[in-house]
C-alpha cells in the first residue's frame, strides 16, 4: 500500500463538479436523484394577458436545472410588458413576445434547453403539442382563449399530463394545479419535530437483549457507565421494570405515563457536579413521543384502504410495495422499521452498536417486504429493492394527493364541487367572526374566476360579481348569497382597479409559489398543494382549497 | 375611479399596469383620506435601500414597482454557489463585487431607474448616511447584521421628526420556509423583541467532540474545532477554500473510521463548517416579492400594509413551502422591555454564586441576549469592558469575582454593550434565583 504523506495537504480528492457547486443549496433539499428528475422534464407555458406571471415561474424552473422549456405566446411585446416583465427589454418592442421571453430567460442557465412559438401564423398550439417531445407539465396563465385551454385539456387527458392554471392581476391570485390521476408521494421529508419509530413497546428480540446486557447491574454500575446509558437503553429497562408491577401491561393514561417519567427522572444519579445525568434527562424528555401505541398513520391508512380499478400487476410500483406492506402489517402488527435512530449521549461504540441493531432490523423487514412485493408483482416484471427501501423507511409519512372525496363530495373541478367549498368556507367564516380568526380567501379565487369569464380589461365590480353567480349557477339561497355578495363585492372592486393588468410583485410570488410546487411533482418529493391556492397580496396571506 | 395622472406618454403606457392599481385606492383604503394623483411623483423621489441574499430578486421588484432611486449595500463578492438563484449574475461575473453586478443589470434592464451600488457592509455607515433614505428592504444573511440595522434606525427614530422613522421590510428563506416582517422603528415590535423567533442553535458539548463522537457531525466538526487548533496547516482558515475543506473532510473521515461512524462527505463537511442554509430560487421569490409588496404599498397608500400601527394588526408573515403551502400572518407585540426599543429594563435570573465571567459568558447562548462580546457596567460602575486593552487589563480582576462580591443584588440595573451594536445599551435587572 502506498504511504500517505501526512504533513502535506491531499490533492482535491472527490471534489465537487463545477455543477455540482452550482447547484449545492439546492441539492442539499432534492438530492441527485431529484435533480436527474428536474434534468429530464420538458414544460410548457402558454402565456397570455400581461404575461408575467408564468415567466416569474419559469425563470425559477430554469434557475434549478429543468431539462427544457418551451414559450407559447401569441403577443408582440409593447411599451405595457415592459413596466412589468422583467425578461424583455427595450429592444424587444414589436417582436415576438415568446421568442424575447425564450432569449433572456435562456441566458439564466445555459444547461437549459429553450424553444419558442409560434413562430409562423401556422404554428397554432395544437400544432406545437403534436410535434414537440412529450411535456412533462404544462401551465398557461389567464387570459387563456378557450380554443388554446380545450387544446391543453385534450393533451393532458390523453398524456396524463399535470395541468398549472395560474391568475395573477392587481392584489390577487390564484394557481390550481390538475394531476392526472391519483398522486402518491413517498419521499415527504417529514419535519425533524416528527417521532422516530424506536418501537419501545414492542422491541424486538436483538434489542431486548442488548438492553438487558446493559442495564443487568445497572446500580452497580459506575458512575461514567451509568451517565451514559442510552436513553432507549434506559427507557426499555423501566418500561419492564412497569410492566412487572402493572399486571404486564405499559403506561397508556397520560397520568401513567407521567408517573412513568418521573420514575425515570427518580432514576437518575445526583451525587456528581452536575446534579444530574444527560441521559436520563433525555429519556424523560421521550417519554410521552416514545411511550405511545403504535397506530396506523392516515396517510398509509388511505393508501391501504384506497380501492382500485383493475389488476395489481397493472399499477406503478408503488401499489404493489404498499401491498406488501399491507401483508407485512397484517402478519406482524407493524409496520417495517425505518431503522434510523436519533443522536443521544452515550459511548461511541454503544451508540454504533444500538445503530446497527436498528438497521439489521429494518434491512431484515425490507427484504421481507420485497420478497411479498416481488411475489404480487409476477415474473414478469422486476421490484427495484431501493424503492423498497425508501418506501419502507417513509411508509409512517407516505401521503396521497389528488383523490376524489368519496360519498356526498362532488367530483373535483365540478361546479358543484364549487359550490361546496363554498359553503364549507361561508360557515368557517361564522365561527372565525366570533373567534377573530382570519377570514376565508375563498371570495378572491371566485372573483378571480369571475374575473376571467368576463373576459375583458373593462370588466367593472358588478360585472365580475355576476360572472362568479353564473359559474356556481343558481342553487345558492338569497342567503348565502347575502354573505358572499359582500365579500365578493370588495374583492371585485379591488380587482377591478388593475383592469385585468398584473403586478410584478404578486406575480413574481405567485411564480415562486408554483415553480416550488412544480419542483415538488417533478421530483416527487416534498408534499405538493392539494389543489389550489390563493393569495391575499392585500394581507399577505395564503390559503389552499380543494376544488 | 380617478385616472392615474397625465405624464409622458411612453411612461404612461409602460407603467399602465402599475399606475392603474398604485393611484387608486381600490376597496381598503378610504377614498377620501387617498390623494392618487401625487402618488407617482412621491414614488420617484423616494430613496430606498436594499441589500443581502435576497438582493436580486429585491432589486428587480422594486425597479418594477415604481421605485426610481434605489441603492444596494452587500460586501459579497460572487460566488458559484450563488448562480441557482442570484440571476443577475452569470458565470462570468463569479469574483466580482454582488451590489455593481446587481445595479449594472438592473438599470440597464429596466430604464429610468438609477440604481447606487455600496461595496461594503451595511456597518460601514452611520445615522448620518441612513438619515437619506425612506424606506429600508433586507434580505441578510445573519442575525447580527439584522439587529444592527434594526438597532441604527431604532436609535435614529424620533417622534419629533416624522421624517427620521424609516420602515424597516426584513425578509428571510431556509429552505422551503420564510418569513416577511415590516418593522416600524419605535413604533411596534421591532428585531430585537422578535430575537426570540430565532433560538440559536444548540452547540454540540465539547465532551461528545472530544470522546464520545456518534454522528458524523461530531466527527467533522472535532476536525474543524480541535484538530485544525492543534495542527494548523495553514495560517487562517479559509471556509471557502476546496483546499481547506478537503483537510477538514480528510481529518473527519480518518476520525469517523476510528469510532466506525459513516456518513462523512465531503459536501456535509461543507455544510457543517459554513454553516450552510439550503435555498432555492423559488422560495427567495416569494418572500423577496412578499417584502416588496409592503414597500409599493407604504410608498403609494393604495393599500393597507403590513405592520400598520394598531391593535390586531398584522406585521409578520412565516411562509413555509415543504408541506403544501402554509402562511402565518399575524401581529409580534412590542416588548416593553426590549434593549432597543423599549422602556424598561429586561429580568435576567442569574445565580448570586456566579463569577462576573460566567454571567458574561451566559450572554453569548441566552436567547433574548445573543452577545459574543459583551462589557458591562452597573449604577455607574464598570464592571468589565472587553476594549481597549488598557481597560480591559484594568476591569480583567473583577471576572474571578462573584456577582455577590461585586456588591450587586436583587433589583441592580446592568447596562450591556456590545461591539457588533454599536450605540446600543442592553438593559438587565437583575433577579437572583
């Protein structure tokens, strides 16, 4: 083996990559693998009105690193786009307002691919949809005409392509986003705040075993042994110690359960300089996260119980891995383990040993569950064990997006639908009166809608409040229309001053709004809206409706 | 509805959008009290100042909200880790000073708008400099240069002087998450009542760097602390220097496989050292934009901003972006006994046991202090100053002392300073537990 000379610096071993510099603070949230995705994906905008609200989007699409962008935009640039868009500049008046757009926003990253249409009168949309590659996600922004929208729905429905409807004019906007279909996500990033999964109440044989050894003469142990039990070592040794004076069973009344911690706090030793020990102050601390029944968390709830159409074999790959989890969980009572294991004092050589103690069993539960899921799947077509892996270590936090409430809740994007929200939202507002809780954003995305229906810059209060009646038609008493009528009035009224024009600043949000949620659906991590959400740029405030 | 005023007429057509929403008073402002017509002219004399991470996206949303005098203050040079969200500047520019690079683009993008760039830090002027501006956007970095600017205008504002009360808009990302404040020096909850929102965070014990490391973490940061301390290979540690972070992440690695710790790379290295905060473009916009906002509307009136002064009224928006989307607006209450802003003096609970040093040391990690370098005084009395030298060898005897020998009891007033607060005078009374 070749001597390392220890007095002089080692070349640059492993560097970064002049990319990998780059985009450092964002790989640190995505990782590679989100990255890749970002790499691959192929958007469309298709940008109308003021057109500033889909660029702000793009720009923080181009910035990270999608694969390619495309610019659908019918208008020559005027002295207007120039008060408000940031990504044309004076020598651009007259021109092709997509094709300044694609030009300046390309210098942001030139990794980015851009494109531009139409650039003949023949290139309507519909010709740009059949002969590009396929989009990824496509958004267009209001005031879309709708022979372009029908278009677009066309493409989505048949490609399962995400949809990204996005307002932005004066004060106010909105962005809805249509996924085709049912959305699970798996790589959710729960909180630090969220409990690891130590199972104390149902350790397995390894872990008893280890704790035992450690805590057999755990008096007679001395003081630095004693100081750095771990605290999951610590917490199995009294929860036995519980069990055996309590009939067999564990603490499960929170006055048990506090009862239980002081018995640990009562255990630790005083008789040093610190007048107390770390370790139990951290195992008294996990008491009430870790001492808890194990329930089956909603999220994967919803996916157990989810019912499908058609065979298993035909699903992605992520039904197939719940399905085996299913099994797993039926057999044994739980879930497989994630495996991880928080930092807590103890030595060095203990806390690697508790560590590998975990992971031995979370690998072991993984390989069980791949071999269920691969069984379901057939032979015909091969389980990726990473899939595995990841599912098993975030089965607790795996949360589905894009699911039509069941019985009475109408289909999404229905008028009824509409007209449900809108009720849940008038009667939240009741109790919110009285509570001095915030009102509901509901009457900005209607008067929005109402707003497009109307269709035109000269669109005044009244008649953008009798476009947001007709779309959610006549079925509203005189009543509930009397809440809303004045709402909606003072939304309008203040829509109505911009004349149908964007500010830079709403739309340069709302961009950072929707680029993020687009990241999230690309690279299929972190939770994406569910879905649409509004601003309040008067009050600085958003909310998220299901419509 | 009023018209927006006559001016010429390219200007006219090019801000249409702006000026149709900024010289009306739309539905919550009353009409009465809102004069649209001077609106744009007040605009364009206003001086405001931005400055940080933030800057790109600040500077391009003020030019295109109406803002015509605009000056930026960043001492950063650019650097390629900038590049996936600074978009002002390209990989040509890595090296060169932020606030030129930023102005140059900004002015020459958007024309009529003067843009002054500031090479330096926002500490390398006074109350004399600041006096200019009407309106301050930040979007910094660190907590301390958050409290400085806070504390200067804090300390400038006077009720005698309508003029010398700058609205403060300070906006913050880490990550998916946010937050925008509009803070009205004397007038509200201003940086200091808010220190609480940002608890620092908790060292990791010497002992665990020392003998009982488990996470990588504890591996790279014992080669960063104690290590580099003992066997110096270069003079001073460069953080942004691949040299030196390579020693570092070699160092941590060999430690890592003494306690067979896994997980070092050389990228959490980075982390770990630097301190790194994850960002994106995404989530810059919308806080940047958020900040922007509450300035066009403090500037025109056209709408009710955040921070406006009275009961119940919002002056705080956390924003956060990893689990759907999710605001928190709301009002921070002004603390009557905030060091900066407030009239009394802060309850400190300390131990009569502890030696002047301990007290002193006890500052640097207690939340709603957050001082490295303090020096106190009490009822006139110095009782340890950190500069000059000749002073601090004077006053260096009372640190072995306890606070019960020093002749300080329940109910003393101590008056801390800080260097990094210059004109700031922290005041404690004192409550023995």
């Amino acid at each position: 083996m070749t001597e390392i000379v220890m007095d002089q610096t080692p070349p640059i071993l492993q560097g970064p990559s002049d990319k990998e510099r780059k985009y450092d603070r964002q790989l640190r949230l995505w990782a590679a693998s989100g990255q890749a995705a970002l790499e691959s994906a192929n958007i469309l905008l298709v940008n109308s009105g003021a057109g500033t609200v889909g660029v702000e989007t793009l720009k923080n699409l181009i910035l990270p690193g999608i694969g390619r962008f495309v610019i659908h935009d019918n208008a020559l640039v005027d002295e207007a786009d120039l008060g408000v868009n940031f990504f044309l500049d004076d020598s651009c008046h007259g021109k092709p307002r997509a094709q300044c757009l694609a030009s300046l926003l390309g210098e942001l990253n030139p990794e980015v691919d851009g494109d531009w249409s139409p650039k003949t009168k023949n290139d309507s949309l519909g010709s740009l949809l059949k002969k590009s590659p396929l989009f990824t996600a496509i958004m267009y922004t209001y005031p879309i005409n709708h022979v372009e929208l029908e278009s677009l729905e066309q493409y989505s429905k048949e490609h399962k392509t995400p949809l990204i409807a996005i307002h932005s004019t004066g004060f106010y906007s909105y962005f809805t986003i249509r996924l085709p279909g049912i959305f699970p996500i798996v790589d959710t990033h729960p909180d630090e705040t969220a409990t690891t999964d130590l199972r104390l109440l149902s350790p397995w044989p390894e872990l008893v075993e280890f704790a035992k050894t450690m805590t057999k003469d755990i008096d007679s142990l001395d003081n630095f042994e004693h100081g750095h039990l771990p605290y999951v070592v610590i917490l199995l040794h009294y929860l036995d110690k519980w069990k055996a004076t309590h009939n067999g069973t564990y603490p499960s009344t929170y006055k048990e359960k506090t009862e239980f911690r002081q018995l640990v706090r009562d255990a630790a030793r005083t008789d040093n300089p610190e007048g107390g020990e770390e370790n139990f102050d951290e195992a008294a601390a996990a008491v009430l996260k870790t001492v808890a029944p194990f329930s089956l968390p909603s999220g994967l709830k919803e996916v157990f119980e989810y019912e499908h159409k058609g065979p298993i074999q035909e699903r992605p790959t992520f039904w197939i891995i719940a399905d085996a989890v299913k099994v797993f969980y039926t057999n044994h009572g739980s879930l497989p383990l994630p495996g991880n294991v928080p930092d807590m004092k103890a030595q060095s050589k203990v806390y690697v040993q508790l560590q590998n103690i975990y992971k031995a069993k979370a690998r072991k539960d993984a390989a069980e569950v791949l071999q269920t899921a691969q069984a379901i799947a057939g032979t015909g077509r091969e389980v990726d064990p990473a899939e595995v892996d990841l599912f098993c270590k975030n089965a607790a936090f795996v949360k589905l997006i894009n699911v039509e409430g069941g019985g009475d809740t109408a289909p999404l994007g229905s008028k009824e639908r509409l007209q449900q929200v809108l009720r849940q939202e008038m009667a939240n507002d009741q109790v919110a009166e009285m509570t001095l809780q915030p009102m509901s954003l509901f009457p900005i995305y209607l008067a929005l809608r109402g707003l497009a229906h109307c269709g035109n810059a000269s669109s005044d209060k009244t008649q953008i409040v009798e476009a947001v009646k007709s779309l959610l038609s006549d079925n509203l008493s005189s009543e509930e229309y009397g809440d809303l009528n004045e709402k909606l009035g003072n939304v309008a009224e203040d829509l109505a001053r911009a004349e149908y024009g964007e500010l830079h600043n709403i739309s340069a949000l709302t961009g950072g709004m929707v680029a993020q949620e687009m990241i999230k659906i690309i690279t299929k991590q972190y939770i994406p809206i569910d879905n649409t959400c509004v601003f309040d740029g008067i009050r600085s405030r958003t909310q998220v409706f299901h419509v | 509805m009023s018209s927006p005023e006559v001016l010429p007429d390219s200007e006219a057509k090019r801000w249409k959008y702006l000026n149709n929403v900024r010289t009306r008073p739309g539905a919550f402002v009353d009409p009465e009290e809102f004069d649209g017509s001077t609106v744009v002219e007040n605009m364009d004399k206003i001086k405001i100042f931005g400055a940080g991470g933030l800057g790109c996206e600040i500077l391009k949303n003020l030019a295109l909200s109406g803002f015509k005098d605009i000056s930026v203050i960043d001492m950063d040079t650019i650097d390629i880790s900038n590049l996936n969200r600074q978009f002002l500047f390209r990989h040509a520019d890595v090296g060169k000073f932020k606030a030129e690079v930023a102005a140059k683009f900004v002015e020459r993008r958007v024309k009529g708008v003067k843009i002054t760039p500031y090479n330096c830090k926002i500490q390398d002027f006074d109350e004399d400099f600041y006096q200019q501006f009407q309106i301050v956007v930040c979007g910094l970095d660190s907590i301390e240069a958050r409290r400085w600017i806070n504390a200067t205008l804090v300390n400038m504002a006077s009720c005698e002087n309508p003029d010398s009360m700058k609205p403060l808009i300070d906006g913050g990302t880490e990550g998916f998450k946010g937050q925008a404040r509009v803070i009205l020096p004397t007038m509200g909850s201003c940086i200091e009542c808010q220190l609480d929102m940002h608890a620092p965070r908790a060292a990791v014990p010497l002992c665990t760097l020392a003998s009982i490391p488990r996470q990588p973490e504890h591996c790279i940061e014992w080669a960063h602390v104690i290590a580099w301390d003992k066997e110096k290979p270069f003079p001073q540690l460069d953080k942004d220097d691949p040299e030196h972070i390579t020693w570092l992440y070699q160092k941590a690695l060999e430690r890592a496989k003494e306690f067979n710790i896994s997980g070092v790379t050389y990228s959490l290295t980075q982390g770990v050292v630097k301190n790194i905060i994850p960002a994106i473009a995404a989530t810059n916009s919308v806080i940047a934009a958020a900040c922007c906002n509450e300035a066009l509307k403090i500037a025109s009136s056209c709408a009710p901003f955040l921070g406006t002064p009275g009961e119940g009224e919002p002056n705080y928006m956390m924003y956060s972006g990893n689990d759907s989307i999710y605001t928190y607006t709301f009002k921070h209450e002004q603390k009557e006994d905030c060091p900066v802003c407030g009239m009394t003096a802060r309850v400190l609970k300390v131990n009569p046991k502890w030696t002047l040093e301990e007290l002193i040391e006890s500052f640097a990690t207690l939340p709603e202090a957050q001082l490295k370098k303090p020096s106190v005084r009490a009822e006139g009395k110095t009782l340890y100053m950190q500069l000059p030298p000749n002073l601090e060898e004077q006053t260096r005897p009372n640190l072995g002392k306890t606070l019960e020998q020093l002749g300080l009891t329940e109910g003393t007033e101590i008056a801390v300073t800080d260097p990094a607060f210059v004109g700031v005078v922290f005041n404690f009374s004192l409550k023995f537990a």
